[in-house]
C-alpha cells in the first residue's frame, strides 16, 4: 500500500516537472519567434459598481515590441500622485488608454503634462482607464466627481467606444429608448485567473501569458463608410446607445454647472456625423486629434497609441484651448509645448 502511495507521488511529481519544462519550452519558443503585443500585469481588478477599475497603490512596467512603460496608479487608482485634500478645484481627465497615457512613462502622459501649467489650489485628476467605454464615465459622475470639487471635465471620445458601450454592459436602451442602468455581472473566469497569475511571482510577465491574453481580445466591429452632410442611414442600436450615454454625461455635469471640454479621437466619418448633432446642443470646446494617418510621427506605428511626442503635441493643444476658453485656471504663458523644447 505504501509502495502504492509513494509511486502515485513520485509519478506525479515527474507530470509536474515535465509540465513546468513544456511551459519554460513554450515561454522561449513564444519569446524568441512570435511577437506579442503587451507583457506585464494587468492594470485592473473587478470592481462592483463599474465593472473593473484600476488597480490603488500600483506600479508595474509593460513590455511591447515598441516600448517599455513604466506606470504607476495612486491610493485612488488614477495615474499621478495623491491628490491633495487642501486643493479646492479640479480639473478631471476621462477618457480610454489614450488619457491614461498607455505607451509613455509616468509623468509623461498629456495630464501630466498638463498639471504643470495650473495653479497650485488646481487638481489635475487623470481618470483614464484601457479598454472600457463611456458608461463609467456616467457612473464616476454620479458618484465621486464631485467629492473632487471639478471645475472642468475633459472627455477623451475614441472612436471603438461605440463598441465598448455594448460589450461592457453598463447600460442598454429600454423599448422607449430610455437609458438604464444593468447590474454589473459578477468576476468572470479571466478575472479569477487573473488572481491565481498575479499571486505567483514573476507570471504576470510571462510572454506565454501575454500571448494568451492578447489571443482573447475581442476585435471591434468593422468600420461603416463614410457618410457626408446628413446621416441618412438609421442609427444602430451601438450608435443609439453611446449617444444617450454621452447625453446623460454632458447634461448631468451642466446642472452640476461644471465646465466641459471634448477630445476626439480616431473619429471621422459617420461616427463624426454620429456625434455632431449631440455636440452641438452644447457650448463647449471641442478638440479634433490628427489621426495616425494625418500625423503618423504621433504615433507608435505597430501599437497606434500616443508615443511621446504625442503626448507633447496633445498636451499643447489642450493647454492652448485651456487659456483660450479657461484662462482664470492657468497660471503660464507659456505653452507645453515651449516647456518642452527648452524654449
């Protein structure tokens, strides 16, 4: 009997050195001959209320074919420092990975950038967040902007969040059209592997698991064509759905009577006809970012984010519109971009 018992472990401890030599097989192989587009711990964690946010107390570095990244997230879960309770406004940045400056370094991202040219009693709060769409952005509003105090909100529009806002199931459209609200399922299998990867030390950067990760994204819809002057194409329920999310959005903050500013990004054709009508209910400024295409130097050319000259460009639009539109919360004349030249 114990013979039987001490062969069923020795047995079993030969499958497991033989499964961890296929996998460190399987990691060189994938690390040697196959290009994975990401590497590093995931940046968020389930939340209750949102779906997922980003993770508090943070820092990790990520690893692509293009960069290194090194990010950091504060007790809140935003990228920057702590934000300081003596500040008595702000200014809050949301927006996709785009806002939270995936691709560049702490402090390189445009809010910060951005934070350098307010006054000491101004908060700059980054607020962005990868791969989500805009109901969160319904919900932070609701519930914790305005412990912030904010005296702008700057919305970062990408063009895949009409993709997004359904997947993430936030809210759907009653048969009337109304908005509601969904309760947020409960953590799915990737979240709970998640857990198991992050515990081990070193998994979470492992090629292997990198490539896995990037095997399940889910890839957005294909484009629609263009459409000049008027739509005269019925709006899909995915169109339907983000504008009365971004309606919700906008209107709430105008009875708070904060301030709103608007980035777009990638948008053009019907998405840009999509949202024009919206945009123009209301009196704020609206910034348009060159696309890759326009202005490829901007850009990581694999990855498509912001590179750090982006980050820059981006930055000294915003600060320019910022003066322009809000000049009582700047405190420079000169501009980021300026700053970052030396000049």
């Amino acid at each position: 009997m114990k013979s039987k018992k001490k062969h069923f472990w020795k047995n079993l401890l030969f499958l497991f050195i033989i499964i961890i030599f296929c996998l460190i097989i399987c990691e060189l192989i994938v690390r040697v001959f196959i290009p994975v587009r990401n590497v590093g711990p995931s940046f968020t964690v389930y939340d209750p209320v949102s779906g997922k946010r980003n993770k508090s107390d943070f820092s990790a570095k990520r690893f692509t074919p293009e960069f290194t990244m090194k990010i950091s997230f504060n007790s809140e879960g935003y990228r920057g420092p702590e934000i300081e309770s003596d500040k008595n406004r702000s200014i809050i940045f949301l927006g996709d990975s785009f806002t939270l400056g995936y691709g560049v370094n702490d402090n390189e991202e445009f809010p910060a950038l951005i934070r350098k040219d307010f006054s000491n009693d101004v908060s700059v709060i980054n607020a962005g967040m990868g791969d989500n769409g805009n109901g969160r952005w319904l919900k932070f509003l609701k519930t914790k902007a305005e412990k912030y105090n904010p005296e702008l909100i700057v919305f970062q529009i990408m063009k895949n969040d009409f993709d997004e806002n359904k997947m993430e199931n936030l809210f759907k459209l009653s048969s009337s059209e109304e908005l509601q609200e969904l309760k947020v399922a409960p953590p799915g299998l990737a979240r709970k592997v998640q857990k198991i990867v992050e515990f081990v030390p070193f998994v979470p950067y492992s090629y292997l698991i990198g490539l896995l990760r990037q095997a399940r994204i889910k890839p957005s819809s294909k484009p629609t064509g263009e459409v000049k002057n008027k739509i005269n194409v019925e709006l899909s329920y995915r169109e339907k759905l983000t504008l009365k999310i971004l309606d919700e959005c906008f209107s709430f903050c105008q009875k708070k009577e904060w301030q709103m500013m608007i980035i777009l990004v990638g948008i053009s054709g019907r998405k840009l006809d999509v949202l024009e009508e919206l945009l123009a209910k209301y009196s704020f400024p609206i910034i348009q970012i060159p696309s890759k295409k326009e202005r490829p130097e901007l850009y990581y050319i694999i990855d498509g984010h912001w590179n750090k000259e982006g980050h820059i460009y981006v930055a000294d639009i915003i600060s320019r519109n910022l003066k322009q539109y809000f000049p009582e919360l700047s405190k420079s004349i000169k501009t980021i971009f300026e700053e970052a030249n030396g000049i």
